[in-house]
C-alpha cells in the first residue's frame, strides 16, 4: 500500500500517525486525547452488609457523621429520555 499507484485509495491517517512508535506514546495519546462526560456510578456499594460502604441512606459505615451524595452510590445509572416530538 505505500506504492505510489495505491496512494488514491490509500486512507488518511488521521491519529495515531506514524510518530507514535511505542506503548509510552500510544498511552500518552489516549491520556491527551480521551475523557468521559460520564460520572461513576455504583462504585461505592450500597447496603447494609459487611462489604457495604454506604447504608441505604447514605451513610458511611465506616465514619460516624459521613455521607456519600453522590452517584457513585447509586447501583444503576440514571438516564432521562424525553418524550416530546
């Protein structure tokens, strides 16, 4: 494919380019070139056992007087739809 009579049909390379010639580098791109608009969700477990973090209303097991608010504690991410047209 580097021949001069494929160059026609030959996609462009967009990223990553021919520079990125390790892992460190590839890593590095995707650290620049990456993110999420997304919150964690469901990291901290909600519960009243022994692995729990949080009780059902958001209290920490472990700290007298802590509360998580915050949808890391939420078992499930919460989604909206809109119904109008």
């Amino acid at each position: 494919m580097g021949r001069s009579a494929w160059q026609r049909y030959r996609p462009q390379v967009l990223t990553p380019g021919p520079e990125i010639t390790s892992d460190a580098g590839t890593e590095a791109l995707v650290r620049r070139a990456t993110g999420t608009p997304y919150h964690p969700s469901g990291t901290c477990r909600m519960g009243v056992d022994a692995e729990a973090v949080v009780d059902g209303e958001g209290r920490v097991n472990a700290v007298r007087d802590l509360r998580v608010v915050a949808a890391s504690i939420t078992p499930k991410v919460i989604t909206a739809t809109s119904t109008r047209r």
